[in-house]
C-alpha cells in the first residue's frame, strides 16, 4: 500500500526508514510532506521516498497517512489536508490525541487507528502499542502490524490504556538513559574514562534487557542471579532500596500517565 506522512521528525523519520529499508514498502511509494520542507528533502535523500509540494498532493498520493506531528501542530497539519483525507486510512502517533478526539478532527468517513511508538524506533528495537478501538479495514491493519514490525514489536491495546503504555514505554526511554547516564557517571567518579563507563552501562542494560525477553524470567530473578551472599551486588542492592529506587521509578511513570490524562482531557473537552 502506498503511505504517507504529514512530519518527518524523529518518529516519521524511523518509520518511514524502517518500511523503506525493510521494503514493507517501496521508496517510490512513501510520500513525505513536511512544513520545514529540508526535513523531508533530507529524509528523502536517504531513503528515496517522494517529497510533496503539499499536504493536499501528499494525501492523494496516499492510502494510509502517518500524523507525525507535534500536538501543538495537529489542528495546522489537519486543516492543511481539508477534505482530501475523507476515504482515507490516518494512523496517528501524536501523543495526547485520544482515538475519540482525532475521530472528531478527521473529515466524515476517514478511517482511524491511534498508535503510540518509541524513540527506540530509530535503531529498529522500539515496541508499538496499536489502540484496538480503530476503524481500519482488515487489509490496512494488517498494513500497519507490518510496517511497525519493521521498527520493532507491535501489540495492540485497549484505548483506555493507552496513556499507561506512553508512560511505560513512550517515556521510558529517557528513564533508561538517565539510568544509563548515573551509572556510568559511577564510573568515571571511580576513575573509568568517560567513553568506557558509557559502554559498559549501556551494554549492561542492553544485555539484561535482552536476558529479560528472552529468558522469559521474572526481573527479580535476573536480580537474584547476580546477588551473592554477602557480596557486593547486594550491598549495592541495599543503597538503592534505601534510595527509593522503585519508587522513584513508579513515581515517575505515574507523574508521566496524569501529565498524558491532562492531555487527553484538554484535547476532549469539547466532545
């Protein structure tokens, strides 16, 4: 199927490079439209998708459309499309758009899926929760398990979770870099050169989180594995309990899933 996408940041950029290199779909099929039109000019030049004059000729061109857009740019990247998305397949990865609010944005008789993607989509290793409330047809949902699978691994969710997967997985990059940054900072404060310490915490973490999804066993088990009695990983184990190390991660997801909840709300207000 030929896609489309209205943005080409970070997010539309990894899709649109996961399905051309993959060739879930081929690069002359992939139409990319762009308000900062060097973006997609860029992104064309290393994929060999097609750059659009206009979101108007991106959407004719297309049978589904990406909304990769930053969700103070919704309302502009809708409006710039008018009608011409009537009949067609849009699957949006704004976050803070709720299924029934992009409904209520979207021209009568366009069909409709929310997803919620990862930055770890730029390296091919993100994970995609698909909203299981959509109205696309059989054939373009299974479009779009393919052209996802193409980044990572796709799941579907029920709509009242998604909010719940952005604070996991969509924030959870960055609570894994911070982890990564305060280990490795650990490390040069014991002498480690700065470029050697950042290799070892991100490989750690690359490893256990692998061992994670592929053992199949409890993260507590993983934990226990390394604990020795008496020995130093159990200290450590202690220092983080007494830090509140849980909680603090539980907090920061929960401080991120009301942040997505205000947003949901802002967005419904006026259904």
């Amino acid at each position: 199927m030929r896609v489309g996408f209205i943005g080409t940041g970070n997010m539309g950029g990894a899709i649109a490079r996961g399905i051309a290199g993959s060739r879930v779909v081929k690069p002359e099929e992939i139409f990319l439209y762009d308000v900062v039109r060097k973006a997609a000019e860029e992104l064309s030049a290393q994929i060999g998708a097609v750059v659009c004059d206009s979101a108007v000729e991106m959407v004719k061109q297309a049978e589904v459309v990406v909304l990769a857009v930053k969700p103070v740019y919704v309302e502009d990247a809708l409006r710039a499309c008018g009608d011409t998305l009537a009949g067609k397949a849009v699957v949006s990865i704004v976050a803070g758009l709720s299924t029934p609010a992009l409904q209520r944005k979207l021209p009568a008789g366009t069909r409709y899926l929310q997803v919620m993607p990862n930055t770890p989509a730029m390296v091919g290793e993100g994970v995609t929760a698909l909203c299981e409330e959509n109205t696309l047809t059989k054939e373009e949902r299974k479009f779009v398990e393919e052209m996802f699978s193409a980044i990572g691994k796709v799941l579907y969710v029920p709509g009242r979770l998604i909010e719940a997967v952005s604070a996991v997985s969509g924030s959870g990059p960055a609570y894994a870099a911070m982890f990564i940054e305060a280990l490795a900072d650990s490390g040069v404060l014991m002498g480690l050169p700065r470029k050697t310490a950042e290799e070892l915490a991100a490989q750690t973490l690359l490893g256990t989180a692998k061992m994670a999804m592929e053992s199949g066993k409890h993260p507590g088990a993983l934990k226990d594995m390394v604990c020795s009695p008496g020995g130093t990983t159990i200290r450590a184990v202690r220092a983080l309990e007494k830090g509140g190390f849980r909680a603090s991660i539980i907090d920061a997801a929960c401080a991120a899933y009301e942040k997505s909840l205000e947003m949901k709300r802002e967005a419904e207000k006026d259904l």
